[in-house]
C-alpha cells in the first residue's frame, strides 16, 4: 500500500513534515504500551494512542471508562488533551493500537468519528495517523482520508 505522504500528494493537500521510520517505530511501540493503563471494565475493549508533538515529544493516552457510559474518554482524546493542557498545538502523528483487554489486538483500531473531529481541530489533513495492529503491522493514512470534508475553524471564520 502507498504511504500517506504519497496519497496526500495525490489529494492535494500540503504536508509541512514527515515522520521517520524510527519515529513511526517509536509511536507504535508507545501506542501499544500505553493500552496496558487503559481502564475499561464496560466493554473490555483497551485503546492506547502515541501522539507526537512537533517539538518531538510523546504523549500516551489510553481510554478511561465510566459507569455513566457517554463520560468515557477515548484514547486518542486522552493524549490530545494531556497535550494540549501542557502547552502543545501542533502535532506530528499520531499511533492507535486496540484489543480485547489482557489481549493482544486482533485488527487495526481505527480512531472514532468525535477522535476524528478533535485532530481536525489541531491539525491539518496531511497528519499521518498510525493504526496498529502490530510493532510490524499496521497501516498509515492521513486524516483528510479518514475525515475527508472536515467541519473545521475554517468553516465559521
Ligand atoms: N475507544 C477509543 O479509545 N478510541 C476510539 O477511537 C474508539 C473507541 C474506546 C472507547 C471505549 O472505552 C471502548 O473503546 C469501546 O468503545
């Protein structure tokens, strides 16, 4: 499958900066080690996201549950916000790896609609999102691809 980087050229959409191999190596493993601390008694269903800043810092975020079930947080939305509360905007890519809890995962967990909704918000269509399945499986697209016509801050200035 081509990368992302190639499919964004295709579409048109402007790529400021790419990932490495290393880098793209480090987030997955991150993304998987963060799942251990996900907190999901209601599905049993463990995410971990590896999120990376533009000044080449990480932030995990795995998902925490809530007997009130709408109050869960998404993985992703756990690292976006740890992130955002500590100063950082901009980012570079982000890992998502998901599973039956205690599980290694059994396909590539893809980011929910609102999870969508919150990278469209900091970031621009060409963020490479990274989703696991292994350290050697997974799949890379850009977030134009997984929320093509994005209501953005854009559309209401
Ligand atoms: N979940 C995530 O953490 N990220 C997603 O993008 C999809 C869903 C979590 C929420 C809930 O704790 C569990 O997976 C089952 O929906």
């Amino acid at each position: 499958m081509k990368n992302a980087v190639d499919r964004v050229e295709k579409v048109g959409v402007g790529l400021d900066k790419t990932i490495s191999q290393e880098q793209k190596d480090m987030l997955v493993q991150a993304a998987l080690k963060a799942r251990e601390h996900a907190y999901a008694p209601y599905s049993g269903y463990a995410v971990g996201a590896a999120l990376l800043t533009e000044d080449g810092l990480v932030y995990t975020g795995c998902n925490i549950e809530n007997a009130s079930y709408g109050a869960t947080n998404c993985a992703e939305r756990t690292a976006f916000f740890k992130a955002v509360s500590e100063g950082h905007r901009k980012f570079d890519a982000i890992a998502i790896a998901g599973g039956m809890v205690g599980r290694e995962p059994e396909d590539y967990a893809y980011p929910c609609g609102v999870c969508r909704q919150i990278m469209m918000e900091f970031c621009t269509g060409a963020f490479p999102v990274l989703v696991v399945k292994s350290q050697e499986d997974y799949k890379e697209y850009c977030l134009e691809e997984l929320l093509p016509f994005g209501f953005g801050g854009a559309s209401i200035r």
